[in-house]
C-alpha cells in the first residue's frame, strides 16, 4: 500500500514511518521540522539524540533494506501538499503534521493564532489535495481526547444517540477542548466529518490519549533510529516528563492534587492502531471516530508509578505538588469508551508491564543531555 505519513520527523511520525516500511508498505514523508524549532524556542530540546529526516533515512535502508521517501516542505502551502498528492497518489494518507501543544497554544495570543491557523489550514490543504486528485484515499487522522473534554457523562467514541423531544438522532459527541491547541482538532474534526458528506471521501479520526515510552522494535535496531523524546513543560507528555524529571532528580511536579484523569497509550500501541486502521479502512462517505488509548490513570497515580520503578533502580525521588497552571478540574469523573479497536485486534502494551522500569533504564543513558531549565511549567492558562 502506498502511505503518505505527515509529520514523519515527530515523535510519533517517524516511528510509524519506519513500522509501515518494515511492514512492506511504499512510505514517503513530509515534514518542515516545526516541531524542533518551536522545542527549541522553548528553551529545550530531545532527550535522545536525533538525525534529520535524510539521514535517518539513509540509517533506516543501510539497517533495513527498506526505502522511506523524504519531502520537507510546510503543509501549509497548498501547492506543494496537492503536487505530492497527485504524484505519489497515496491509498492511505496518515496525518500526525500538526502542532500538538496546549501549553504552546495557550502561551499567548500570537501562539494561540499561530496554533489554530496552522492546525486548521494544512488540514483543510490536505482535504482538498484528496478532492482535487479523485484519489480513493483514507484519510486517518491524529484527534485527541481532549476534544471531548472531562464531562460528567461516560465518553463515546466519536458519536452519541440522543433522544430530545420525542426525536431520536445520532450525533457527534459534544466536544468542550481543554486548550486552544485542543480546539483547532474540533474544527478538523468537524471540516474532516463535512468533507465525507459532501466529497464523500473516507475518514478515520483518531482520538487519541497521553501517549507515552521512547522505544519501538525499529528504534531499538540502531541508535540513528531514535526518535525524539521530550521533557520541557510545553511539549513533554506527563509520563514523558515524570520519566526525565527521575532520571535527572528533579522532583516530580504534579499539578495541583494530580487528580486529573486521562486515557494513556504506549508508543508501540499508537503504531499498532494507526495500522489496523489502515488496513480496515473507512467506506466512502464515511467517518469513523476510534478513541485510541488502552488505560486510564490519573496523574497522581502516574507519578507514584514512576516514584516506585525509579527507586528500583537507586534513584530517590520526589513528588511536588505545585500550582496547577491550567484551568481544569482537580478531581473529576472520566469513563470514555475505547473498544472499537481492540475489537480490530489490538492487543495493548500495558503499563504494569514493566515499561516505566525500562524506559528509565534507557533515559538513564542520555540524562546528561537534559536542560533542566525548560522543565518547570511557566505557561498558565490565566
């Protein structure tokens, strides 16, 4: 199957790139390299020493004998995203090529306007390449929880029957995001959901949870493969951070009562979903909604995980309970609906499955890299 992957220099992007390879799929990749010069100009940088996009293409045939096909352009220039389209002609285009931060959106106006016009126009870019070519291409598309918020309702994956009135009707789930970043992906849902009812393309949105871990059974194959790993207070996933803040000894900084639930995945788990869906794809006209994530943990709970896994392994740590920078509930309810994937054959990597104990031991290694300046939040919501 030829697979475009957007976003192939990120955390998630380059994994997948590499999987779908191995797996005998022709892949290509695009990315600008955002993502590092926005790391950077939040003062931090990957945990794991990182090649550019060429070069870990290069390491990837001389590891493998597999090719992936390397483009660098912004997503936002329209021209260059249909001109690829219409030469590469993908039967699956999977789009991670977004900027993925609330704190980033939340830092200011300019970063607020920044985020959302970005997010929104590359993914309408993208829409419109797929129309304009007549390609039968599923689109799957990187969503995240956080669309749906924290209601005090169980979550269901994408829609929801509603009875008002003596009337009955399916309905996309009432969405209420946590941050600017987090509502630039309820407008590609929507504009996504619009697209297949009126172009009639096929579309799987892809909601997914705090992904967490730094290896895959590629990156495992030679250090050139990594992929980055980040820890700053804008762009370090919760697990993520916890994990550098062990291995560097700072203490765990845990916002506010750390009562805050979300769904969690392992990195490994986010490759398998995104490949079961492209395998099973989308009818035409359709939009498919699957919340990707296998646990959900709160952030206390998280950090006593990582407490506990860090001193088998002689590291005391601590953890700090600060201000919460962020205007959310301390402690609430949080039951969402993750079944359809598993019921495609996912088998979840499980947190318990001594993952924080291995991710620490291979932390361990680059913490010398750290900059410990970029991991305290600074961003607030207020």
């Amino acid at each position: 199957m030829r697979v475009l992957v957007l976003g192939g220099d990120g955390y998630l992007g380059w994994p997948t790139a590499m999987s779908l390879s191995e797996h005998g799929h022709d892949v290509a990749v695009v990315d600008n390299y955002l993502r590092r010069q926005m790391v950077s100009e939040a003062g931090g940088d990957s945990l794991t020493p990182i090649l550019n996009l060429s070069q870990r293409a290069k390491a990837w045939h001389e590891v493998s004998g597999k090719t992936v096909d390397v483009h660098t352009f912004d997503l936002r220039d329209f021209d260059l995203v249909n001109r690829l389209v219409r030469e590469f002609r993908p039967e699956a285009l999977i789009h991670y090529g977004q900027i993925p931060s609330a704190p980033y959106s939340m830092t200011d106006r300019r970063h607020a306007v920044f985020t959302q016009l970005n997010n929104i126009e590359n993914n309408l870019n993208v829409i419109f390449a797929l129309v304009e070519n007549d390609l039968d291409c599923h689109l799957i598309k990187l969503g995240t929880m956080g669309e749906y918020g924290c209601p005090n309702i169980d979550i269901e994956e994408g829609f929801i029957e509603i009875e008002h009135r003596g009337r009955k009707d399916t309905l996309p789930f009432p969405k209420m995001p946590h941050s600017w970043y987090h509502a630039s992906k309820v407008a590609d849902s929507t504009n996504i959901h619009f697209a297949t009812r009126v172009y009639g393309i096929r579309a799987t949105d892809l909601n997914q949870g705090v992904v967490y871990g730094v290896h895959t059974d590629q990156t495992v194959l030679d250090d050139r493969l990594l992929t980055r790993f980040d820890y700053d207070e804008q762009f370090g996933t919760a697990l993520n951070r916890f994990c550098v803040q062990a291995v560097v000894g700072h203490p765990l900084t845990v916002y506010g009562t750390g009562g805050q639930t979300r769904g969690f995945l392992n990195i490994r788990d986010t490759l398998a979903c995104v490949e079961l869906a492209m395998l099973n794809p989308a009818d035409r006209g359709e939009l498919r909604v699957y919340n990707q994530f296998t646990e959900s943990f709160s952030i206390r709970d998280l950090a006593v995980e990582v407490q506990q896994a860090a001193k088998e392994l002689g590291l005391e740590v601590e953890i700090h309970e600060i201000d919460n920078p962020r205007t959310e509930a301390q402690e609430h309810y949080y039951n969402p609906t993750h079944t359809k994937l598993l019921d495609l054959g996912l088998e979840p990597t499980l947190l318990s499955e001594d993952l924080v104990t291995a991710t620490l031991s291979t932390l361990l290694q680059y913490k010398d890299r750290a900059i410990v300046d970029a991991i305290a939040p600074r961003t607030t919501w207020r």
